[in-house]
C-alpha cells in the first residue's frame, strides 16, 4: 500500500502489541484448565512449532506443551552475532532455517 514509513512502524507495533496480547490471553486461559486438558489444547494449537525443531523430538508431551507457549519469534538479519564469546546467556535459540556458524 506504499504507507509512508512513519504510518507503517505504528501499525506494525499496534500488531505486534495486539499478538502479544491475544497470545497472553490465551495463555492465561489455558493455565486454568485442567492440566491433560490443557496439554492436548497447547500441543494442538502449537504443533506447527513443535514439529519443526528437533530438540523437541522424542521429548515428553507435557515438556512440549509447556515449553510451546514461551517460545517468541525472532528472525535474525545476515552477518549479525546472537551471541558472542563471553557473552552471558538469557536465552535460548532454536534455527527453524538457514546456516549459522
């Protein structure tokens, strides 16, 4: 639509705000079901994300379905560092694509 670009970062943080509320929400929502519930709920909504990483493979579904709702999304640009040596760790990446050295 050619949004002028000042007009385009406040609607892009709108939606980014509004996902992260929805999703918040519905944490929320599952946290007060019961909890076999709660795990078929989770790994159904998530499965598109847990299927595309292998460390979640052969892991325990109630590991998976608590795991599932923590994940954020994250796509780093070309030649930039996630971690340095010597760097302290808060975080914990997953590579659904592309090469990484």
């Amino acid at each position: 639509y050619k949004l002028p670009l000042e007009l385009y970062q406040r609607l892009k943080l709108s939606l980014q705000h509004n996902s992260a509320e929805e999703i918040d929400h519905l944490n929320q929502f599952l946290e007060e079901l019961p909890h076999n519930l709660k795990v078929e709920i989770s790994l159904y909504i998530h499965k598109d994300t847990y299927k595309n990483i292998f460390f979640m493979k052969n892991k325990s579904m109630s590991l998976v379905a608590w795991m599932c709702p923590l994940l954020k999304s994250y796509m780093a640009t070309p030649q930039e560092y996630i971690y340095s040596e010597g760097d302290e760790i808060m975080n914990m990446f997953f590579m659904k694509k592309g090469t990484c050295g």
